[in-house]
C-alpha cells in the first residue's frame, strides 16, 4: 500500500512540475504510437463507359483504417521545428454506392488497396522551453502514394477487371500537443487534416470506368516520444 501510495505520489508530481527545456534548438524528437486515417470522400459521378455516362448520385467510397505512426522531428530553434510524418502501409476497402436500376448489382466492395501518405511540415511551438505542455500547430506538404490496389473476387465475377488509383500531392494541417513526463519522455496527440485527391479507373465490361475523388482524410495519432 505505501508503495502504490509512493507511485502515486511521484507520477502526480512527475504530471504537475514543469520540466527544465522541454524543447531547444537542435533536439531531435522520435514519436511512435497508434495513427488512424479516417477518409472524408466525396466523389464526382462515376463514369461508365459501357453507357456512356455518369450516373446520378453515385460515388465510390474508402473505410478508416489504424497502423503505427512515426513522427521525426528536428527543432530548428526553440520555438520551430521540421517534422516527417511516416506510417506503417494503410489498407482501405474501396466501393461503389448509389448505383439506380439496372446498375444495382455493381454496388458493395469493389477491391482494396494500400497507402502510404509521408508528410514534411513545419511545426511551431508557441510556448517558452521551460514548459512541461508543449501545444503545437503546423503546415506542410503530402504526398500519397497508392499500391498494392486489387479488385475482389465478386467484383471480378460482376465484369470488373482492374483497379488503380493515382497518386497525390497536396496540402496537409495539423494540431498537436506534447507533454514532458522527464526531461526526455513524452506524451503526444495530434489531429492532422490532409488534402488528397485522386482519380480510380477500373474496366466494366470492356470499357472504362472513372470516378474523381476528394478523399480528404482526417488523420488521427497518439503515441510517445523522446528527445535526444
């Protein structure tokens, strides 16, 4: 008991005492931990060359997915940092919703595929260095890489043969926060909203099948650190 009140004691303090220099020019600070792309879509029509075609009111559309992220940054000074955002390969289910009438049968999962989004931005800390809460904003460039892209067997047995998706380069925003446990372990949260934008193209029945979307994913991390 006196060694749990002891523990107890000694984290509360660790969590309420600010931390000499949390954040200097030339640290370099590592993070890993859980990261989730949760893709807010929204797509044009999807053409369809069999018919000639979009047809009104469809879309394609991608599930969330969870891997580990990797945060590395550099502090050019006390205040400014450069950061690469890195992740195990995403995987994402990719279908075809809202197809009317005689297109009903090529809704549901259409395949999968696999991304990987590296990020660079420019974050800064508006905080003095002797503050154990280190809260952050940030702006930087993405780009995404599409792989690995494959159809499913039932989408292959309704016609479709094919799948690929192109990559995209474009802006990405985020917030963040760390929190000095010592003077070299940290806790770290960050929300990320990253522009992605891409065009699918797979085969129906001989012909083409096209479809412009704004995957525009919020990106989610929480992890720890530590600064060398």
């Amino acid at each position: 008991m006196r060694n749990a009140l002891f523990s107890l004691s000694v984290l509360a303090l660790a969590l309420s005492s600010p931390i000499a220099l949390a954040h200097q020019a030339g640290d370099i600070i590592v993070r890993a931990g859980a990261i989730t792309v949760d893709p807010r879509e929204n797509s044009d029509d999807i053409w369809v060359g069999a018919h000639n075609t979009d047809v009104a009111g469809t879309k394609a559309t991608l599930d969330s997915d969870t891997q580990l992220g990797l945060n590395f940054a550099y502090m050019l000074t006390d205040h400014v940092g450069l950061e690469l955002l890195a992740a195990t390969p995403f995987s994402h289910d990719v279908g075809v919703a809202g197809m009317p009438g005689p297109f009903q049968g090529l809704n549901g999962q259409l395949g999968e595929l696999k991304h990987l989004p590296p990020t660079v931005s420019v974050v800064y800390y508006p905080l003095q260095a002797s503050s154990a809460l280190q809260p952050y904003v940030g702006l930087g460039l993405n780009y995404t890489w599409f792989f690995d892209t494959e159809l499913t067997s039932e989408a292959e047995g309704k016609g479709f043969t094919g799948l690929d998706l192109d990559d995209s380069w474009g802006l990405a925003g985020q917030v963040g926060v760390d929190y000095m446990l010592t003077d070299r372990i940290l806790l770290n949260g960050q929300v990320r909203y990253i522009d992605i934008d891409t065009t699918g193209t797979t085969e129906y029945a001989g012909a083409k099948v096209e479809v412009d979307v704004d995957v525009d994913p919020w990106v989610y991390m929480v992890g720890l650190g530590y600064k060398f």
